[in-house]
C-alpha cells in the first residue's frame, strides 16, 4: 500500500512540473526568434573579430563550427518530450485550465542555447529568483544562464573523473606489470597485446614467440612488438588460410600476405618439418599429390593407432552427385540440399554402428550450408524412430575455415558448388583446399560435384588419385552387417531378405517409379501415402523408395521371386538377376563407379 502510494505521489508530481513548464515556457514562435537573434548575434561577433572582410575561415574553424551546429540540433532534439506520459495517470490530470493549446507531451520544449567555450563567464543563477514574475524575454535569458551553470559544472565533473579514471588505471597497470614480472612467460592474442602495449613496454621481453604467425596481417603483428624485443619467433603454415582482409581492394594489393609468408617468399632461411603426425599416410597422400609441401612423411608410430571402424571399408571416398546448389534467402551464401541428405545419412549409420558424435565432424565452406545442416540434423534427432538418432545433435558442424587448426576422427567435407556455370568461388584456393583435406586423422570423406570440381586443377588432381584408387561412387562403401544367424559364405537363397546395401541400391534404381512398385507390391494405401506425404522423415524421392523396399522386404511372405516379378511389370527388367543372385550384396571391383542414379526428372544424370 505504501508503495502504491509512494507510486501515485510520484507520478502526481510529473504531471504538476510538466503542466508548470508549460505555461512557464514562452511560446515556440518566440523561442525561435530568440534563438535567430542569438545566432544573428554571434554571427556579427565574428564577424568583428575576423582581421578584414575579405579573409576566410580556416577549414578546421569551419568544420568546428559545422560539428557545433549538428550537436545543437542533436541536443534540441533530445530535450523534446523529456517527461513521458504515464497512461495509468494521465487519464485524471485536469488539462482544462491549460486553455486551448495542444497536449502538454506534444509540445513541450526547452531549447538548447548554450555555446560553450573556455572563456565563459555567463552569471551564476540567483536561486531566489521568481521565474512566474519574469517576461518572456527574461525567461530566454535565464534558461541560457541555467544551462551555462550546467554545462560548467558537467564539464567540471567529467574533467575531474576522467582525471581520476587515469589515476585508478595507472594503480592497476602498475599492480599487473608487478605481478607478470614474476613470471618468465607470458600469453597473449594479438589484438590482447595491442590493447595492452603499454605494459609491454614497461616490460621490456626480450623474445615474442607469435604461433600461427602466417594467419596475423603484417601490420598487426609489427603494431604490437615492442622496441625491446632481440628474438622474434614465428610458427605457421604459409601453405593453410591467408589473413583475413573484408575489403577486396585491400586483398588486391595483398595486404592478406602474412610477415612470415612474405619473409619466406623473399627466400629468408627457416626450418620447415619434414614429418606429419596427425592424419593415416593415404590421406596425406592428397597433400602430396597437390605438391604443397616439397617433403611430407607420416610418422608410423603416431598414426598407426587411427584405425577406422570395423563397418567402413576405406578412410578415403568421394561421394559424387549431380543435384545443383541453391542460395539462402535474403543472403549470398549457398546450401545444397542433396548433400546434406547423403550427409546426414552416413551420419545415421555412423551413430546406428556406435560411433561417438565427438568423433564426427561436418565441414562447410558456406555458412548457409552448416545453418542449413544443422537444421536437418536437429530435425532427425528429435525423431523418436531410432534411439540412436539423438546422437545426432551432438554433431559439430561448421565451417571450413573455422577449424583450421583442428583436427578429428573422421571428417564428412560438404562441397556444394553444383551450378552449369561450373563455377567453385574461393574453394579453387590451394590454401583453403589444404585445411579441408588435413583435418581428418582416421578417415575423409568428400561429398561434391565431381564434374563441377574437376574444372579445378587442383581437385582434379585429388578426384582424379581417388579415381584410380576406385574412392569415386554415389554413396559410401559401408561394410555389410552380418547378423549373428547370417554366414559370410551361406549362399543367398530365394527367401533371403534384402540387405542394407542393396536397398539402397534399389531404390537409387526405381526412384522415379517407386509409387507404381508400391502398387505392384500391393502395399497398404495408407502407409503408402503416410510415405509420399512425410516430408519430415523422408524429404528425398531415394528415401520414399527405400522405406518403400523395406515395407516390402519385411513382408511375412517375401521372397526375392516375388520382387523379380514386381521388378518385370515395373519396367525395371535389368535389376532381375542382380536381385535373384544377391550380387549386389557384396559388390567387387570398380562396382561403385558404374552405378548412374536417375535425378527426379527421370532422366540418367
């Protein structure tokens, strides 16, 4: 209740002083009159003090006097409507004795006259002054005067806490420089010694180690050495990400050449390591296949633990497409669909086969495409289908450049350029393609548009190794899971169910007509549709027509005879054979490079 009150009271005593302001203040007409003459005023003033009539201003009075006049009307501005009306109160204020003028919250303005200077000797304000006895031009004068009282002691008051700001930071920096000196090393980011080069200075280090020296602009580095310095020690990789420099321009004068990539271009001597430690010596292969590092062994006794996972037949493939790219809405960055959905389910079978999401890492040139896939990734986690598609979510993804330093178990690279232009941007960038292929330490695999890339003559080079080593195909050699009633060399019999594997080889194959294969298979209509009309499970046409082939392997009476038949009055006579003899179970050779699957026109990409 006191509170209440104490809230009435207040907002009683707002409504009084801004009903007094109004009638105190002279009207706007006149308020603008004073101001003109003012101004008039100080005008012919100047003029008198000017040496003759015919000289100019300097431009550094000129510019002064046009910053002056901007803050003048800035400050009028902000003096408008300084009381807000509370609506809760405003109802029960009697405006009938204001007479005729418009609403007090509309029209209430104090002009700001002052023009502060040095020099001011404007009187004090005689605080027993009676403000309702005083005319209208009396009251002009005396707002000026008030403000002139106001604006000395402000700036009185900002002098003084500055004063005392310098005084307090000074303790400080003297308590932290007391405090480091105890210490033989000290650690800093870049733009932390910038902010702090005072106190390198009255530390006087006689060596500056800078790690990922070719990643730091040459102006920025040099800023923050101090002139004590003897040893300077720089560590990087001149062959990985440049500086970053927003302005093209400025890129163009290469000014996103590093000191240390500069010092090496002038031929100045440094000492390069010869052995790699991180990634399993066909991954490095690709390094060497682009010539980025005149010398670059494996050190057997540091990689030889990244073994792979028992499921995954190769630590090296390039899963290609032909699905074009598009771009974000309201943005210049690009996604590709297709390869989020090829992406995102290989994750499936990862996490399905016991993989750890912290094992996993899915890289992104394009900030559209991990805003894109993480989505997606969020969106099947949150499918209670499986247990192990919670996993998901635990996922990183991110972009390219982000985790350059970085490094993981296994790395899903999403390409997405796709576009009949055959265009790539910054991904032709040797620099950029170096960190994309040596995050992974256990196995790399690359989603893209083989034909696209391989305008590119340093991904033709890769595409074209992973080629010959038969790593090129339109999905990942997953390993079969053999189930503990299943053999390895029992013969496949005419009631053996489909495998993973050939499901989805199927269903690559009757894309374009898995609705009419449904129907042939007489399926439930319902759960036909419940298919075609979920786009939340199954967003791609390749995934309707596999769950559609499970429906039908799971079938109590299922026999591979049966879909033979289907197969013949789908029109899809070729896949026969390969049904009946199982062939497709464990496909050898170059297998993985003949298979063509038709795009959602039902053309053959």
């Amino acid at each position: 209740m006191f509170k209440e009150q104490n809230f009435h009271d207040t907002v009683f005593l707002e409504e009084y002083l801004k009903s007094s302001l109004k009638r105190w203040l002279p009207k706007r007409e006149m308020q603008e009159r004073y101001q003109d003459h003012k101004e008039q005023s100080n005008s012919d003033r100047n003029k008198k003090n000017c040496p003759s009539s015919s000289s100019t201003v300097p431009d550094d009075d000129e510019e002064d006097a046009i910053d002056r006049k901007v803050l003048d009307k800035n400050r009028q501005q902000d003096a408008v409507e300084e009381f807000d009306v509370v609506e809760s109160y405003c109802e029960s204020v009697n405006e009938e004795d204001l007479g005729d003028e418009e609403p007090l919250a509309d029209d209430i303005k104090i002009p700001f006259f002052y023009d502060y200077s040095e020099t001011d000797t404007a009187a004090d304000v005689d605080e027993d002054l009676d403000l309702w006895t005083l005319s209208n031009d009396d009251r002009m004068d005396f707002i000026c005067a008030l403000q002139s009282k106001i604006v000395r002691e402000f700036s009185k008051a900002v002098t003084l806490y500055e004063d005392n700001a310098k005084c307090h930071q000074d303790i400080l920096d003297d308590h932290d420089v007391s405090i480091l000196r105890e210490y033989d090393v000290i650690g800093m980011t870049v733009s932390g010694a910038g902010t702090r080069l005072h106190l390198l200075n009255q530390l006087k280090p006689c060596a500056v180690i800078v790690e990922e020296a070719a990643e730091i602009i040459e102006g920025q580095l040099v800023s923050v050495l101090p002139p004590s310095i003897q040893h300077l020690v720089m560590l990087g990789d001149q062959e990985q990400l440049k500086p970053r420099v927003n302005c093209y321009q400025l890129k163009k004068k290469r000014l996103d050449c590093s000191m240390f990539e500069r010092l090496i271009n002038n031929k100045m001597s440094f000492t390069q390591l010869g052995q790699q430690c991180r990634m399993r010596d066909e991954i490095a292969d690709l390094l060497r296949e682009l010539k980025i590092y005149d010398v670059l062994k494996t050190n057997s006794e540091k990689t030889c633990h990244n073994e792979l996972p028992d499921y995954i037949e190769s630590s090296l493939y390039f899963v290609k497409h032909t699905e074009p790219e598009s771009k974000m809405t309201g943005s210049n960055s690009l996604y590709n669909e297709k390869e989020i959905y090829l992406i995102l389910t290989v994750a499936e079978k990862l996490m399905k086969n016991g993989y750890l999401p912290d094992d996993v890492t899915v890289l992104c040139p394009y900030r559209g495409q991990v805003d894109k896939m993480k989505r997606a990734f969020k969106k099947k986690s949150s499918d209670p289908k499986e247990e192990y598609f919670t996993k998901l979510k635990d996922i990183n993804i991110t972009t390219v450049d982000s985790f350059q330093g970085e490094e993981n178990k296994l790395i899903l690279l999403s390409l997405v350029r796709s576009n009949p232009k055959q265009k790539i941007g910054f991904l032709a960038e040797r620099n950029r393609i170096c960190v994309a292929i040596s995050r992974a330490r256990c196995g790399l695999y690359i989603f893209g548009n083989s034909a696209v890339y391989s305008t590119s003559q340093n991904w033709k080079k890769i595409i074209d190794l992973l080629a010959k080593k038969q790593k090129v195909g339109w999905f990942i050699p997953f390993k079969e899971e053999v189930k503990a009633e299943e053999k390895d060399d029992e013969p496949v019999s005419d009631t053996t169910k489909l495998s993973s594997r050939e499901l989805t080889w199927l269903s690559l194959k009757i894309v374009t007509k898995w609705k009419v294969v449904a129907g042939l298979a007489n399926l439930d209509k319902n759960k036909i549709e419940n298919v075609d009309l979920n786009n939340v499970l199954y967003t791609e046409p390749c995934q309707k027509a596999e769950q559609i082939l499970s429906m039908i392997n799971k079938k109590p009476d299922f026999s591979r005879r049966k879909l033979g038949d289907i197969l013949v009055e789908g029109k899809f006579d070729e896949l026969v054979d390969e049904v009946l003899s199982g062939q497709l179970r464990y496909p050898t050779g170059d297998k993985d490079l003949e298979i063509v699957p038709p795009n959602e026109t039902g053309t053959k990409s």
